[in-house]
C-alpha cells in the first residue's frame, strides 16, 4: 500500500528546518544566486518567510548555523564585496573530507577563504560580522543592489514569497 502524504503533511516537515535553510535551498534550487546570501538578507527574509517572528541576530543566526545539521559555507563575494552564507556543495564537502583542516570550521559553518584568517575563535568571526553588519540590519537595510543597500526589493520579496 502506497502512502502519499498531502500538501499540508508536506509543508509540515518542511517548516521543521529553520527559515534560513529553506531561504538558501530555495534561491539556490531556483538558482537565484552563485555562492549564498548576504547576512543582512538571511535575517532580513524571516520578516516575509514568518512573518510575525522576530528577526535573529548575527549572533543568534551564526550559532544556528554552527549547530545545524545543514552544513553552510562563509566567504567574502568577490563580486558584491560582502559576506555570503551558502549551503555546502558536494564539491567543497568532498575537498572537506579528502583534505582534513583545509577549511577553518566553527561546527557545521565552514569559513572556504581567508576571510577570517586571523579569527580563531567563533566569537571572534561574530564579533567582526557584527561590526560589519548590525547597523544594517537595525537599519532594515536588507538587500544590496548597485553597491547601495536598501529595503527589499520587489524581486526579492517576490522570491522570498516563494519560499515555502
């Protein structure tokens, strides 16, 4: 006997991963992006993804993913100048296993360039992304579009509405 479970059921487990796992899957799924989102962006989309939810700090979220189950990657996007959160391609996951301590890793957050060369502590990275990154994500300032940082853009809420 088969068993297929409805559209509620679903949504159900798939609600069960965190705002920020379904945000990266979608855009990368839908190929919206090449190497992650902003961090601006990630705590930005739980405005439109749970709405009603307040938003993580930098804190909050870099130790979410930290402990995940869902290994993420962190660099410094040569093209936008900014820090991006991506979900580990098998790629980099196969370099992860075949060459021990090729990447510095605070828990299932692997840092793939020597943007954090001189953090050795987990604390550290969240003390130099806070100071990158608070004012802002206080500010509301989420996307960044032309080098400026603005609200979300009509596309980017269009995508993150997307997101299920």
């Amino acid at each position: 006997m088969a068993i297929f479970k409805s559209n509620t059921q679903r949504n159900s487990l798939t609600n069960l991963s965190p705002y920020w796992y379904r945000v990266l899957s979608h855009f990368e799924r839908r190929r919206y992006i090449d190497n992650g989102l902003t961090i601006p962006f990630l705590i930005g989309s739980r405005t439109i993804v749970e709405p009603g939810e307040r938003l993580e700090t930098i804190s909050e979220l870099l130790t979410s993913l930290s402990v995940s189950r869902h290994a993420v990657t962190i660099l410094r996007c040569g093209r936008i100048k900014e820090f991006v959160i991506g979900l580990l391609d098998n790629e980099t996951n196969s370099m992860r296993t075949q060459y021990k301590n090729m990447f510095k890793e605070f828990g299932e957050l692997l840092v793939v360039d020597n943007s954090f060369k001189n953090a050795t502590k987990f604390e550290e990275m969240v003390s130099i992304l806070e100071l990158e990154y608070g004012e802002r994500i206080r500010s509301q300032t989420f996307s960044k579009e032309s080098g400026q940082w603005f609200d979300f853009s009509s596309t980017d809420k269009l995508r993150l509405g997307e997101v299920s």
